[in-house]
C-alpha cells in the first residue's frame, strides 16, 4: 500500500534486498503443553519490521530460529542474497553475521561498558570504520559511563549499552527481542528515542520482537502478526493497522497508523495541520515544524460517522469516506467499519444499532468524525 | 618441631601427588562437569551418580577393585603391560590414578555448580558477538566460572592430601614412591613414636584449617556471582 512518506514505499518496492525465512519447529515441554512454529516470510531487507503478538504466540522463537539459536527441523533462511540456512546446509550462531539484543541487560558482568564493547569489536570480521565506534557510542549517549561496570548502570544504560555492543558486531541484520520489555515506563521513554533513530543512522534492517502495539506504531514500517505460532497478517505498518478482521489481536487497540507531514501550523489556535496523501487533519501543535514528517494513530473508539457535513458540531476533524468493509467487534454491541479515505484507511467502532439506524452498508459514502489523535512520533 | 628426612621425603610426595592430582583432574573434570550441567540425556543420572560413588563407597572398596584392574591379571594391568609400562599398583602414577578417581567428585560438583549457575544466556549471548565454542569457553565460562573452578582445585588438591586408605591399598608404603604423609603418620604411631605423629598430625591440621578458611573466605566475596546483575 502506498503511504504519504513515498520515500518508504519506494524503497520497498524496487529494493532487491529481501529476508526470506522459513521455518518450522515442534517442541513439547509437556506431553500436553506442545508448541509449533510454522512460518513462510518473505520481509524487506530494509527498515524496521516489527514481529507483534501474544506471549506465546511464537515471536521470539521465530527471532531465535533467524539468529541460529533454535534449531528448526526444517528451516530455510536468506538474508539480502547471502544464505543462512537450507536443506543442507545451516551456519551456527557465531558464523551470522547479526546483532541481537536480548530482553533482559545481557552485558557480560566480568567486563566494563567498554569491555563489553571491545569484546564485539575483537570478533567482527570487517575492519571497524574509523568514525562507527565514536558515532555508535555518541549515538547510544554512553560517552560517559563506559568505565563503569554492568551492576553499577541502570536498566536502561545498560540496554543501551546492549544495543551498542551489537551495532558495533557490523551485522547484516540487527534482531532486537522486546528489548524494552524488562524496563519501566521511564526507562522506556528513555531509551525509545534512541530506538527511534537507529533506521536513518544505520543502513541495517531491523527485526523488532515486541507485543505493545505502541512500540510498533512507533517504530515500524513493516509488520508481523503471529498467532499461535502462525502468521496471521503481514503487510506495511498502516496496511495492517487498518485491518478489521484482527480484533482479536488488537483489542481495544484497534485503530489505525497514518504517515503524514506538518503543513501549517496555526499559532492562534495551537494547532497544526497534518497532510495525508488523501487529507488534512487539524492535531494539538506538538512543537514540531512545517515539513516534519509525523505518525500519528487514530483508535477506532474516537471515529464517529455522519452521514452529512454538519457544523453544528464540535468535532474539528471530517473527513469524506467510503465504507469498504464491516466486521463484528469483540464486543457483541459493537462493529467495527473500515473506512476508505483517499489511499489510507480509517477504522471506526460502531454500536450495532447505529449502523442499523444510519442504514450504513459497504460502498456508502460518509463523514468521518475524528474525534481524537494521537501523535506517535 | 623438626622433620627427619624421611617425613619430608613423605611431605614431598605429597604434595607432588596432590598437584598432579589436581592438574589431571581439572583438565578431566571440566568436559564431565561440563557435559552434566548441559546435558539433558538420560545418561545424566547415572554418570553422575558413578563420579559420585567415592562419596560414598569406603575407600578400601574403590582401592580393592582398582588392585584388581591394574593388576597382572587385570583389564587395565594387561593394557599397560603391553605397552611395556608394567603395572600401576605399587607406583606413584597408580596412586595419582586411584587419587584422580577417589578426589573426582570434589572437582565435578563445584564446576559443574558453577556452570549450571551460569545458564545458557551468557553462551548465546556470545555465540551472538561471534565467538565460537573455544572462545566462549575461555572469554567467558572460565572467567565468569572462576569461583568455581578454584573450589575445584581447592577441594581437589585438600582431598588428595587427605587420603589414606585408597593409598594404602594400591600404593602399599614405599618410600619416596608411595610413602604419604597420612601414611607416615599411620607408620610413626604403629612405632609408638607419638612426637613425630604429632608433628605431622598438627601440620595436617593447620593445613586443613587454612584450606577451609581460604575457601570460604573466597566463597563469601563470591556471594553475589554473575547474572545476578538485573
């Protein structure tokens, strides 16, 4: 689907870089308890794709299958042309060239930050740039705390300095498993930002295992759905978002992810106008300036539908939509309606009885009322 | 306090015994404390439970059924019989064999402890840098499992000192070759010369006690061991 950021869409459509993986694997920790991954993935070989489900839904044992540490009974992987594993053959963890950072602060205690940065350096097979070592270390913001030992850094140093030990591997692809998981909502909003520049700073595709759909808003532009071991939706980041057919997956979540660009910004009134491909949208003015790109996200629970242009109303943002599709909601009262608004979607959530009384049906045209957005970055 | 001749020759063996001991075992015990702290085969069990026998077993049982395997007669007494070594009884390297055998547990449990406490996590999270298994082993197993190793060597090396009856049974008391210390004594108060057991008896003692105090000195500055860190 394309998006208003064409830059993306554009690198992924003729980019002949590609991670092709396939695997399967049954494990049965109790005769009753059995898990299998089966999965077939064709990801780009650029940009953040997010692996998103359910504890259990088989995420991280697909990110440990890529990286060598499960072993699949059958598993095919290649990474931007180079193979990792087929039929006959299947490198071992220490022969991929990757990055991998784990949930927890996996520094090695024995060694200082910058031991443990070393301790990378010392294996890689390039040389190391002249420049990579101060720019990751800058980047990460450890200048300062390199000397001191795992136990006297916080969590979110230390996952920084985690994070840093695996750019300085030079890998082909970095594979971070909810590597904000363990910290608190603090250290979280700490260490996002740093999360948030690693694309444009380093040119290395990025797998991303997490199960909050908040981090993927954030920080994705391309995205798994895993249930049960199996893959339930894959597509582009705002593709998927605005899939009604997922409830179950996103909840009270539902709603969807759109890309645009600051166009205006109203002093007055402290708003400014956000651009889409297929609209405007009039947002709380976060400070940002006129041709910043932003993401913002709109839950399904803040779209209203009218079925005429009122301004009787206090709602800023309407917008003329088509109803492409109806599906029924976790809750029995509630439906939710995708909405066709120029190439991007919106997903509004309806009682049952409103959709009876306004006649909605698939095809119509309405006024869709956004009551409320939220700006992920 | 003095020494004759004959208690140093004794004190000497000793402890060229008890190092070789150690040395023999550590490069032994490690791959098994190893494999059973990984393993989760069915074989676990049982191996296990084998390294552990002399915990158990009185040593004159270990000591009779090794006497009759180097032996002339024996398994491993043809063996080296036919590499033109002769046999083990009655030798100092059958008393490092035996000594290997009876001290093995000492040396197993603590690395094996140690590595188990380690988990698999520090290893992948290596396996991830790029190292391979020989790197993993010494950049990060050895350094983060020292406290353990030493408990190894320690205990080993204590334990080897230590021993009288397996010694008595495959080394008999030749002196210079076989003669130990723990012997020795045995040999002053059969003569009824107390002074001379006395001496080495409180030197054994001291020794023993410096041993202990050392290792749980050590053990105390260990107390928090690594992936304890979050």
């Amino acid at each position: 689907m394309a998006t208003t950021i064409h830059q993306n869409a554009v690198e992924q459509d003729t980019a002949p870089q590609k991670i092709q993986a396939r695997f399967i694997l049954k494990r049965s920790d109790t005769p009753r308890n059995t898990f299998e991954l089966d999965v077939n993935l064709t990801l780009p070989g650029g940009g953040v794709t997010a692996l998103f489900g359910a504890s259990g839904s088989g995420k991280t044992t697909l990110l440990r299958c890529i990286a060598g540490l499960e072993k699949p009974s059958q598993g095919f992987l290649s990474i931007n042309g180079q193979s990792w594993q087929s039929a006959t053959h299947c490198l071992p963890t220490h022969r991929r060239p990757l990055g991998y950072v784990f949930q927890e602060a996996s520094l090695f205690p024995h060694l200082t930050a910058k031991g443990n940065l070393a301790y990378a350096i010392k294996r890689t097979h390039a040389p190391l740039p002249a420049d990579l070592y101060d720019k990751v270390v800058s980047v990460m913001g450890i200048e300062t705390i390199l000397n001191q030992r795992p136990s006297q850094l916080s969590g979110g140093e230390r996952q920084r300095v985690a994070i840093a030990r695996a750019l300085l591997i030079q890998p082909g692809v970095l594979l971070m498993d909810e590597p904000l998981a363990a910290l608190d909502t603090a250290r979280k909003q700490e260490i996002l930002p740093y999360l948030e520049q690693l694309p444009a700073l380093f040119d290395i595709p990025i797998i991303y295992v997490s199960h909050s759909l908040d981090e993927v808003a954030r920080l994705a532009d391309h995205m798994v759905v895993l249930e049960q071991g199996k893959v339930a939706a894959q597509g582009s980041l705002t593709e998927v978002f605005s899939r009604i057919d997922l409830p179950s997956r996103f909840g009270d979540q539902t709603g969807v992810v759109l890309k645009g660009i600051v166009t205006e910004r109203d002093a007055h009134w402290h708003l400014s106008r956000l651009s889409f491909a297929s609209g405007d949208l009039w947002v709380s003015d976060s400070g940002d300036e006129v041709g910043q790109p932003l993401r913002i996200r709109i839950l399904a629970r803040d779209v209203s539908i009218a079925l005429s242009h009122h301004e009787d109303s206090s709602i800023t943002n309407r917008i003329l939509a088509e109803i492409t599709e109806i599906a029924p909601d976790l809750d029995e009262a509630m439906v939710l309606i995708r909405l066709k608004v120029g190439t991007d979607y919106l997903i509004a959530r309806l009682t049952k009885r409103s959709v009876a009384h306004l006649q909605l049906a698939i095809g119509q045209k309405v006024w869709a009322q956004v009551k409320s957005v939220a700006l992920v970055r | 306090m003095s020494f004759s001749e004959a208690d140093l020759a004794a004190l000497w063996l000793t402890l060229r015994l008890a190092s070789s001991v150690t040395f023999v075992l550590l490069l032994l015990g490690t791959p098994i404390a190893w494999w059973l702290a990984r393993t989760n085969s069915w074989w676990k069990g049982p191996v296990a439970s084998v390294v552990a026998l002399p915990l158990v077993l009185p040593p004159t049982v270990l000591g009779f059924y090794l006497l009759m395997l180097m032996g002339p007669q024996g398994v491993i007494g043809q063996f080296t019989q036919s590499l033109g070594l002769g046999t083990l009884p009655f030798t100092f390297w059958g008393l490092v064999v035996a000594s290997v055998l009876y001290s093995m547990p000492f040396v197993v449990q603590p690395i094996q402890n140690a590595i188990e406490a380690l988990g698999n996590r520090p290893l992948e999270v290596a396996a991830t840098l790029r190292a391979g298994p020989w790197d993993r082993f010494f950049s990060i197993v050895l350094p983060l499992a020292r406290p353990g190793f030493i408990t190894a060597a320690v205990l080993g090396f204590a334990h080897t000192v230590g021993e009288f009856g397996v010694v008595l049974m495959i080394g008999g008391n030749i002196p210079g070759e076989t003669r130990v210390v723990s012997v020795q004594i045995y040999d002053h108060v059969e003569a009824l010369d107390y002074g001379q057991a006395h001496t080495l008896s409180l030197l054994m003692i001291a020794f023993s006690f410096l041993v202990l105090l050392g290792l749980y000195g050590l053990q105390r500055k260990q107390a928090s061991p690594m992936g304890k860190e979050h």
